[in-house]
C-alpha cells in the first residue's frame, strides 16, 4: 500500500503538469468522493462525542481514497496506452492473472522455507510476524493481504473468472483455461482462506442463472477441471504433497468434519455464530452514535467481534453502518454504469458477495473496483457521461 501511495502521486504529476494530460472527475468519482466525506464526518463526530480521536481509520479515509483514485488513474493511462484499450476484460484479467502469481507464490513459500523467510522479512509488514508464527503450517499465506483479506480477494478473482467464461466468443480451449484458473483459485485459495469458498458457491449460483438452458453442460466442465485438478494433487512429488497436506486438510475442514462426526462445520464457522448471536450492541446509544471504538487495543477488534456489521455499528451506530454500506455498494454499482451492460449480473453478485463477507469480517472493496471508474467502453450505459474536466495546463 505503501508504495501505490508513492506511485499513484508522482506518476499523476507527470502525467497532469509534465505530460500535460486531462484528468477527469466523472459522476461515480464525484459520489464516491463526497460518500467518503460523509463518513469521516460521521467518524468525527463519534471520537469528538466519544473522545476517541486515536481512531483515525475513517477520518482519514478521504486521503486513502483520492491516494487510490490517483493510482488507478495511473495505472488506467499506462495499460490504455500500451493495449489501446482499457475495458471490463483488460482489467478483469490483470485482477485474476495477479490473484494467480500471490496462489502460486504462496504456495512455493509454503514448500520452501527458505525462500519463506526471504520474502517474509523483506516485503511483508512486521506486524504480521507474529500472527505467521502463531499460524505455523496451518495454511497458506500471501504478501500484502493476509488471511480473510486473501479470501475476500480471491472470492472477487472466482466471480471475475465465472463472468469471462459467460463470453459467447469463446472458444473451447479458452473455457478450459478458465476452469483451470477457476479450480486452481478455488484449491489454493481456500488453503490460504476458506473465506474463498464464498466466492466459489456465488460463482456457481451466478452461471447457473446465466446458462439455465446449459446448466448440465456447464457442470460437466467443472467436474472434468475438478478431476484434472485432482490429477494434478496426485502426480505431485510424495515429498510435496504431503506437505501440502495440513493445509489441504484445513481448507476443507468442514468436508472431513461431516465425514467424522455427520456435520458440516469448523471451529471457525462455530466462533463466527457465536459472535453473531453473542455480540450484538446492547445498548441504544451504540445504535444511535456508537461508542467510538473501532480496536479495543493492539490485540483485535473491539467488544471481541470480527463481525463486519457489528464492527460497524460499534464504531459510528446504524447511520454509519448504513452509509458505510452503501458507499461500498455504490463503488461497485458506478463501476458498473462505466461498463457494458452486459456485465450487470456481475456487479449484482458483487455486491451480495460484499455483503455476505461483512457477517464475517470487515470488507472493503473499493481498491478491487477503483480501475473501472476509468474504463472505456463503447457501449457502455450512458448514466455516467456528465462530467466535469480537471486540467493543470498552464
């Protein structure tokens, strides 16, 4: 994150004041901007109320978003430039292809402790050390995004690759790659969060819609990419496979669960309904302004609830969560009016991906969908054309 921070600014200024090119707020940067406003307004009010202004995730979050915007601008003019092009598969490719490299990085770190250790105290953040230590062979782990956040990315990367396999220009051989993609996502992103899983079963209700008429021929292609995947598990080296065992065995855990005991669950899924049951804000004034507390301290969340919406309310009360919701809603629904129509039923699943996530955790998506606020596409739907220019020309 740190370096987007650096990238975004100094490749905006080449391109605005050196290059001189026009930078353009569109109607869904403009919303988007005065959505984050309003929650650090909201997020002001509660920590003056509360005096709780330690608590600066949300005031700040003007900054992170116009940081973010700024870099995917950058990003948006380079590979426009090199491909001509800047549209829903462009991107949508780069999302899954990157989602790929972390899978497959995590996995060689997994079975090679040196190179573990290179990449883990180089590039991956301090603060994440001690939870690595905590975890052990447990499972798979990435750079950058960790745990749930991984689950939350890969789960958008399995929606991604369900939405190009809907391409009626297709061809046989790319529909094979995707499934292949879409198994290798699925296994070992389940390995590093199982929280992938969510984006799997989404992606599955979303192409049965999509090919109602298809639907035993679609499977039949997923089955064939589930045994390939299988063939691939069992022609591995023993060394490797065995290796990869435990955390193959802590990603379907629920599955062995049912063969042991006849119940589909895990000690992760059981916390979860206990937090959900056990942790719902009592008091009337948390629901009307929260109590300003968004971490009881360094150790985790406060009031001991991971839960998205509960972290929420805690935090800034119903109105908050509400428009904490909405903005996140809206990133992906602006994202949609900036590309073809056709991708309509993915944004839907997008946003009920993005919504179930939240039961789990706290979710933020808008890195994932800030590049297509800077898609081009020629048929596009026309809700987004008023715009205003922006240009440093002398």
């Amino acid at each position: 994150m740190a370096l987007r921070n650096i990238i975004g600014p100094v490749g905006f200024v080449i391109l605005v004041i050196v290059l001189r090119k026009t930078f353009i707020i569109t109607d869904a940067i403009q919303k988007m901007l005065v959505m984050v406003f309003l929650l650090a307004f909201l997020a002001l009010i509660t920590n003056t109320f509360h005096g709780t202004m330690w608590e600066t995730y949300f005031i700040y979050l003007p900054l992170s978003v116009i940081l973010l915007l700024i870099y995917s601008y950058v990003v948006a003019y380079c590979l426009k430039k090199y491909y001509g092009v800047f549209d829903f598969d462009l991107i949508s490719r780069y999302i899954v292809y990157g989602v790929c490299l972390q899978c497959i990085i995590s996995v060689v770190m997994y079975i090679s402790p040196d190179i573990k250790d290179l990449l883990l105290n180089k590039i991956t953040i301090s603060e994440y050390k001690d939870s690595f230590a905590r975890v052990g062979n447990q499972r798979l782990i990435g750079l950058g995004s960790q745990y749930f956040g991984l689950g939350v990315v890969n789960s958008f990367a399995l929606l991604f690759v369900a939405e190009r396999f809907k391409d009626p220009t297709n061809t046989k051989a790319r529909n094979i790659r995707l499934i292949l993609i879409f198994s290798f996502i699925t296994i070992v992103g389940a390995m590093m969060a199982r929280t992938t899983l969510v984006g799997t079963a989404i992606s599955f209700v979303m192409l049965g819609i999509h090919f109602q008429k298809y639907l035993k021929k679609i499977l039949k292609y997923f089955i064939y990419g589930a045994i390939f995947a299988a063939i691939i598990i069992v022609v591995l080296p023993p060394n490797i496979r065995n290796q990869l065992s435990v955390p193959f065995e802590f990603a379907f855990e629920m599955v062995y669960s049912y063969q042991d005991t006849g119940e589909f669950n895990t000690k992760s899924s059981d916390d979860l309904i206990d937090q959900l049951a056990n942790s719902i804000p009592k008091k009337a004034g948390t629901w009307f302004i929260g109590d300003g507390l968004w971490s009881a301290d360094d150790t985790g969340a406060y009031y001991g609830s991971d839960v998205g919406y509960y972290r929420l309310l805690y935090y800034f009360g119903l109105f908050g969560t509400l428009v904490y919701i909405y903005y996140q809603s809206q990133a992906m629904w602006q994202a949609n009016i900036r590309t073809k129509r056709k991708h309509q039923l993915f944004f839907i699943f997008a946003i009920v991906i993005f919504l179930i996530l939240n039961l789990k955790a706290f979710v933020e998506v808008i890195a994932i969908f800030s590049l297509f606020f800077f898609a081009e596409e020629p048929d596009a739907i026309t809700e987004d054309t008023k715009q205003s220019e922006i240009s440093l020309k002398k």
